[in-house]
C-alpha cells in the first residue's frame, strides 16, 4: 500500500496561510516559501505528513486549473518510477505524467473521478536526512499546542473505486477528514482552520 507523504492546500498566499496554520497549531515548517514558474509552495510539519500550502500558476501539467482549500493528496512509495507504473498498470489505475522536474516527478491518479486530486510523487533526491530533521522538529515541539500523535486515517467526499482503496490508504466519507492520534485520548476537531478539511485529534 501507498503512504501519504503530504496534503495539498490551495491559496491565494501560502505564506500567509502557512503561517497563519503553523501557530495556530504550534507547529513547525516543513519547507520554506519556494516559488517556482509552476507554482508557489511552503510546508507545514505536522508529523507523519506534511502539510503544503500552494499557489499554482500550472497545475500537474495543465493551465487554467485552479481550486481553493483542500485539493490533494500526495502518496509516496520506495519503488522506482518505472516499477510504480507498472503497478498502477496492473491494478488498472489510470495515471499519467503531472510534472516531471528535476527534484520530483507527480503522477495524478485517475483524476477524472477522484477529487481531491490523487497523485503520487517521487523525488529524485535522498529525503533521508530531511525527514529525520522533520522528526525531530515535530519531536522537540511535542507535536504543537493539540499534541497531535501519529496519522490515522484520511476520508475525502468522493466516490472512490475499490482498485484505489486496495492501494491507497484512504476511504469515503460524507466530509473530508484527516485523523491523528492522541496521547490523551482526548477527541478534538478543528474544523474552521483549512478549507473543505477536518482535523481531528483523538
């Protein structure tokens, strides 16, 4: 099964945003502001996953294709590209070429019927020594001022093929909800903080 590597957040000013996301929650950032012909970015660490607030100017590819709040979900995998096209071939899995640039390559997944849009990325660098950074960071900040634990669970609002759902972790539900675990035990929903996205800790 695929991993979620990161959330796809639409804005109008993803420093703005990340910033604004990042002390409401008391969390660090994953990346700083990159601005790219494609697209404007910044990250949010949120543990497991990432949290990305972009602007894009193309989007996988395509201009004139823009959303606002929650858009996407990226999923990773250890695999080389020509082995993870090969699977999504044998599931069925219609994909095809997003972006290709020198530090990652994107697939969106049958993007005609999923939305958010599905996509897998593969970077062509070593990401070791970044995410061991990313771990510590969200480590020395005891996972921001809710203590968010592990990743749980990703439900989106949208009718999901059943060749998808035995490759990615990911089911259907009335809202799209990211769940994380609590080391209290204690349920909390931040509901008003990202467009179309539910955080519950708990």
């Amino acid at each position: 099964m695929f991993t979620l590597d990161h959330l796809m957040i639409e804005v109008d000013d993803p420093q703005q945003t990340a910033n604004h996301v990042a002390e409401f929650m008391g969390l660090p950032f994953a990346w700083p502001l990159m601005a790219k012909e494609e697209y404007t970015s910044i990250g949010v660490n949120f543990g497991d996953i990432n949290i990305e607030f972009i602007k894009f100017n193309v989007r996988f590819g395509q201009k004139g294709s823009n959303f606002h709040g929650f858009s996407g979900m990226a999923y990773k995998d250890d695999a080389s590209l020509q082995e993870t096209m090969s699977r999504l071939e044998a599931a069925q899995l219609h994909y095809r070429i997003g972006e290709d640039c020198e530090t990652h390559t994107t697939l969106p997944i049958e993007d005609d019927k999923i939305f958010p849009t599905l996509f897998l990325v593969k970077y062509h660098f070593d990401t070791s020594g970044w995410t061991q950074r990313l771990h510590e960071e969200f480590a020395a900040c005891s996972g921001g001022k809710f203590h968010i634990g592990g990743f749980q669970s990703l439900a989106i609002n949208s009718n999901i093929p059943d060749n998808v759902t035995s490759e990615f972790q990911l089911r259907s539900a009335d809202k799209n909800q990211i769940v994380f675990t609590s080391p209290s035990g204690q349920k909390q929903v931040i509901s008003d903080l990202i467009d179309n996205l539910d955080i519950i800790i708990g």
